[in-house]
C-alpha cells in the first residue's frame, strides 16, 4: 500500500472589510496541477461564501441548514459585519466535502460564482463551532526512485533493477543507503545515537549477568566442597574417638572470637602454625591453634591430636574444648591458661632447689598441647618449647606419649626423675645431658 505524506495550509486571508478572499481575484481560488503527486484530502469541509444565488441549485448545501451558518455565526472566526456580507437571503452560502473529483485538485471562486472559501479539518457537527479547527489538508504521493534503462542513469549509491512485473527499471538504493523522497536521491543511513546506547547497555548488562551467574556457580561449588570437606573430617573424627561427638565451632564464630585472626591476637607459634586468643559469644576465652595451610600431613596430626585428647582428662593438661573442621585446615579450641607456657616454666623454675618446692608449684604447671606434638603411630614424642631445640624421647612402643609418662610418674611419686637435674642445682651445667629411668629404659637426650 502507497504512503503518503500530509500537510495542512490556512486559506487565504480575507481581503480587508468584504466577504472576498485574496486569492479570488489573482487566482480564482485553489488550483493543483494533476500531474503532480498533490491532491486535496477529504478530511477537508469547504465552505462557500458570497456565492450567486444560481448555486442554489447546484449539487452544493446552499440551504438555511448548511454548517456554514454556523461557522459564520458561532465559530468566531468571521467578524458580524463580514457575515451579513457572506451569506444573505440572495446570496447563499454553500457546503461540499472535498475528495472528489474535481475538488481534489480545485476549488475554484468566481465573479458569477462565489468569492471567498473556508475549510475545516475532521468537522465534528456535534460540536460547538468555536472548537472547529479551520486549514486545509493536502496529501502528496512521495516520488519513487527515478526510472532508469541502465546503471548509468543511477547514481553511485543505487542500482538499476526492476521494480516490478511491468517491467519498469528503477535506480534503488544500495545497502546501509535510504530513499530520501524530499531530496530526491539516495542518503546513507545514520546509526542513531540512541539504539547505540541502548545496544551498548543491553550488552553490558549480559555480561553483568553472566559474570553474577559465575561468581554464584563458583561460590556455591566452593561451599558444597568445603561442606564435604567438613562432613569426611567430623567422620574420622568420630572414628577416632570411638564414635564419640567432639564439640564442632563454626568458622564465623572462631573468626568473629578472633578478630579475623588478627595480628595481636597471637599468642605464640608451634610447630604446626600460631596460636591466637579469643573469646567466644558466651565471654570464654579460648586459645585457637591452627594447622599450616596444604600440609596435609599436619591436617592428619591434628586430627589424631583431636581424637587423644577428646579421651584425656586431667587436671594438669589444658582442657580441650572442641575443634572447627570448616576451615582449609582444622582448627583447635582450648581453654585459655594465663599461666604461662611450659617454656616459661621450665626456665623460671631454674632456681627452685627442692622437691618440695617443684611439687607444690605442679598444681599450676599446665602443658599446653600447642607446646607438644603427641602421636600414637610414631614411636617418638616430640617436645617443642619456644626458642629450645627438640627433645627427643627413644621409647617402648607400649608407651603413649609425653604427657602419659608424666602422669604416671607424679601418680608414682617419681615427678622428679623428669626434671632436669640441673635445674635442681645437683649437676653442673653442660650442653648435654642424659638421665636414665632403669624400670622404663627411658633416654633423655637435651641440646640446647
């Protein structure tokens, strides 16, 4: 279906103080030429003033009941002078609607005819005259692209093809080129500056998406992980122990305790990683120890350091709360002891001269697990104290630990066959000493 393209254009104006328009006398009225694309639409009512009284036999509505009464009388429009000069009871004014031949092309005035015309657009006779809009509408078929025989009659941005099945041959445009029908040629197309934008936000707001989509993939992949992590670890732990629960902190709360394992919260470093302070929601204070990250191996230890000392209960040994297994590494919970470490002990101890005087200090004499790496496979116990090189004890494979032994031998009465007799004044200081139990075979062997 043909487009067509609209203007609307006032009538002439009114020549001064009569009913004649200006356009009567130099033109007689609106004249189109049909072999042009213009025509008067009919959207357009036309109203005939100062007509002669022989229209009033012509096809028009030159009646007392034609709407031109009304435009004359109500519309406001046309002042009472110059309407008792357009419409009298000998000279009619008449009513056509334009769009018909041959008022889509003319609407001629005339001496012996009439002498002045109007128009309005889209009339509503329901409504009042003054909301009637007064102008004349004018349509135009855009020209099509000019014919051609051969593809030097186009320009450089169009193409002689055929147009259709009459076989007419037509210059059309080439790609990213448009008809402009105004100018008449060929226009290369401007990408708006708008879809641009819109394009570059819709883009960006993909990838928006996508990267939100992989960050939720990744994170929640991360956490089923860890979760299975979690689950495999509190099983061995239960094996461990005989089937026995370990009390299990969160990481959020250990962390929250901490500080975010802060700097001064550190208490010392052991043989596997530090030690850090914290307080836990119920106001404990709590030592946290934690393993070195991708030691698999300690991961192992602590593990078998979680299940020993979940069974061990005595009143020299710091108490074990419980452990977090969330973390890369597990982490361990003890309480907290003011008292110092064993390195602290075993040096403020070196002027004590008496039994009496060690045992009654043993009450307070606490070894922190952080102090001593205890194991059940290994036939050695390793004894780790700050800036003291290790101690090693050769022992029977019957034997558990360190710990074990020490116990014991207080329980015996024998605390002191642990002690270095040093610190009891009885030997001279040396850079080596041995000590030998006959009833356990046990060697003790210190270098400092």
């Amino acid at each position: 279906m043909a487009s067509f393209n609209r203007m609307v254009v006032q009538p002439s104006p009114w020549l001064p103080g009569t009913c004649v328009t200006q356009d009567m006398p130099v033109s007689e009225g609106l004249w189109l030429n049909q072999t042009l694309p213009f025509n008067v639409t009919s959207s357009n009512t036309i109203f005939l003033f100062n007509c002669s009284p022989r229209l009033l036999v012509s096809p028009l509505n030159c009646t007392p009941s034609s709407l031109c009464h009304k435009y004359l009388q109500s519309s406001g429009y046309v002042d009472p002078k110059r309407e008792l000069q357009c419409a009298s009871g000998v000279d009619p004014c008449c009513t056509f609607i334009a769009g018909g031949m041959p008022s889509a092309y003319k609407i001629r005035l005339h001496i012996s005819g009439c002498r002045a015309f109007r128009s309005v657009l889209h009339l509503d006779a329901k409504k009042p005259a003054n909301e009637w809009e007064e102008g004349l509408e004018i349509q135009w078929s855009p020209p099509p692209e000019p014919p051609c025989r051969s593809q030097s009659d186009c320009s450089g941005a169009s193409t002689c093809l055929a147009s259709g099945k009459n076989g007419v041959f037509r210059c059309f445009c080439k790609n990213n080129h448009y008809w402009n029908q105004s100018l008449g040629t060929c226009m290369k197309k401007k990408h708006s500056g708008i879809i641009i934008k819109i394009s570059i936000g819709i883009v960006l707001l993909l990838t928006f998406s996508v990267v939100v989509i992989v960050v939720t993939l990744k994170n929640s992949g991360r956490f089923s992980t860890r979760a299975r992590l979690a689950k495999a670890r509190e099983d061995i732990l239960k094996s461990n122990n005989g089937g026995k629960s370990t009390r299990m902190f969160c990481l959020k709360e250990i962390k929250k305790a901490t500080n975010g394992f802060s700097e001064d919260r550190i208490l010392g470093r052991g043989g596997f990683r530090e030690v850090y302070k914290g307080e836990l929601r119920d106001g404990t204070i709590v030592a946290v120890k934690l393993a070195k990250v991708g030691n698999i191996k300690s991961t192992q230890q602590v593990l078998n350091e979680v299940g020993i000392l979940s069974q061990v209960n005595h009143r020299n040994l710091v108490k074990f709360l419980g452990c977090c297994v969330e973390a890369e590494q597990p982490l361990m919970i003890y309480e907290y002891i003011s008292n110092g470490t064993l390195h602290d002990h075993l040096h403020e101890m070196s002027n004590l001269q008496t039994y009496s005087s060690i045992t009654n200090s043993m009450p307070k004499f606490r070894l922190w697990p952080i102090k001593i790496g205890m194991s059940t496979v290994e036939p050695r116990v390793h004894l780790c104290s700050r800036n003291v090189r290790a101690v090693d004890f050769s022992r029977n494979e019957d034997s558990f630990n360190l710990v074990v032994y020490v116990i014991q031998q207080e329980n015996r009465g024998s605390v002191m066959d642990v002690v270095d007799r040093r610190l009891l004044g009885e030997e001279p200081l040396s850079n080596v000493m041995s000590g030998v139990n006959a009833s356990r075979s046990w060697h003790l062997h210190l270098r400092v």
